[in-house]
C-alpha cells in the first residue's frame, strides 16, 4: 500500500529502477528487435515503463496492470487493468479478450509477488515462443534497512529465478544482476528517499528510532544498496 501512497513522488525519486527500465528496454531491443504484437506489462504502477516502451517500441496492442487503480494515470492507446497477478486462475481477468501476449514484461515490482505463483500464471497468458523481460531484485536488496529493522521481503537469488522458469518452460537468454548505492547527505535523507519511493518493506507506521538513524550514519554512511537483477527469457 504505501507504494501505491508513494505514487506521485515515485517517479522523480525512482532512479535506480528509471535506469533498470533503460537497461531493460537495452537489453531486450539487442535480442528481440523492437516490434510486438500484443504485450502485457504487470506491476505498471503509475506508467513510468509503460510510456516508455510506448515510445520506443513498435506495439500494436499494449495492456498494463497493477493490483491498485492507476486508470487515471493511462490514457488511450495505452489499456489499464486492476488485478492481482498472483490470483489463479488468472486468465479469469481476461474473459473478454485475447488473453495470450507475446511479450510480457515488467519493471521492479516482481519481488512482491511470490515468483512461482507469478511465473506459473504468467504462462497461461503466453502466445506460442513468447518472451519476457523482467527486473527484480535480489537478495542485498536494501541490505542497511534489513540490518537494523530486521525487516525485509523475500528477495530471491538470481539463479533460483533461472531454476523457475527453466522449470515451466522457458529458455533463460540473458540474466544478470548487479548491485548500485546511493550515499544520502544524512540519515533523514536516506529514509525519506525509501518513503518517496515507497519500496521498502516498511508498513507506513513503523517508529524510525534515533538509534537507526545514527547506526544508518556511522554504520552505514548514509548509503542505500540496490541489487537490480533482468531476466530475459522465452517459452518454448
């Protein structure tokens, strides 16, 4: 919920994930060319990618979607539907349409799902050899926030997403991780960047103690880690 709270500061304060989009969209133009049919992008949230690939790609049909109501953020040609990706059966939410995309894609959003609910629902709604292009993260994720709330989500390792899809089918083309910091000026800083992004496991009530904030400081200089991981994967 409090990324869904988050939503009109996300996009200027996101730019770990701006540049996981770009790297994304890189990546996968190098592979796949920049032409689809019909793509399906879950976990859109208030349509950073979605415009993006608007933009650079040539789509004939492009549906986005979030389990919050971002209707008001997308306008047409670009489609918006508000569901749980991890409902089963999920085609149930596509009753009234071609349910089947050749590419599916999705930007920093799959680490709340769990992945293999989400990748077995996923193939249901795969056209024959569709792709996907998915960034996560891993699990040093926000490792300073971990350290001192012993909070976190349940981030998993690259190669267990391989092992996933490589078990439902898929054929893993590229998949690579990597781990970005940002330094803050103070402490306060740090955490209003988690708030203003809204990314964190943190519930919107949690009690910020002064002993975290100078740990964050003298432990951790201010610096947030980042573990960006892409998988780039086709069914067969």
């Amino acid at each position: 919920m409090h990324f869904y709270q988050a939503r009109s500061s996300y996009h200027k304060a996101a730019h770990i994930q701006d540049g996981m989009q770009d790297r994304l969209i890189d990546e996968m133009i190098k592979l796949w060319g920049d032409r689809f049919d019909r793509v399906f992008e879950f976990g859109a949230g208030g349509g950073m990618l979605s415009r993006k690939l608007a933009k650079t790609l040539d789509i004939k049909e492009l549906i986005c979607n979030d389990i919050f109501d971002f209707s008001s953020d997308f306008a047409s040609p670009i489609k918006f539907m508000c569901f749980d990706m991890q409902d089963t059966p999920i085609l149930k939410h596509f009753s009234y349409q071609n349910p089947h995309f050749d590419l599916i894609i999705s930007n920093a959003a799959m680490q709340w799902m769990d992945a293999k609910i989400l990748f077995s629902n996923i193939t249901s709604i795969c056209a024959k050899n569709a792709k996907i292009a998915i960034t996560t993260f891993g699990p040093q994720n926000l490792q300073e926030i971990t350290a001192l709330t012993s909070l976190s989500l349940d981030y998993l390792k690259l190669d267990t997403l391989n092992e996933i899809l490589k078990n439902l089918g898929f054929k893993i083309l590229y998949s690579k991780d990597w781990i970005e910091s940002i330094s803050f000026a103070t402490p306060l800083d740090a955490i209003r960047h988690l708030k203003l992004t809204g990314v964190n496991s943190l519930s919107p009530n949690f009690y910020i103690k002064k002993s975290m904030l100078k740990s964050l400081e003298y432990d951790f200089k201010n610096t947030l880690t980042y573990h960006p991981i892409i998988l780039l994967a086709e069914k067969y």
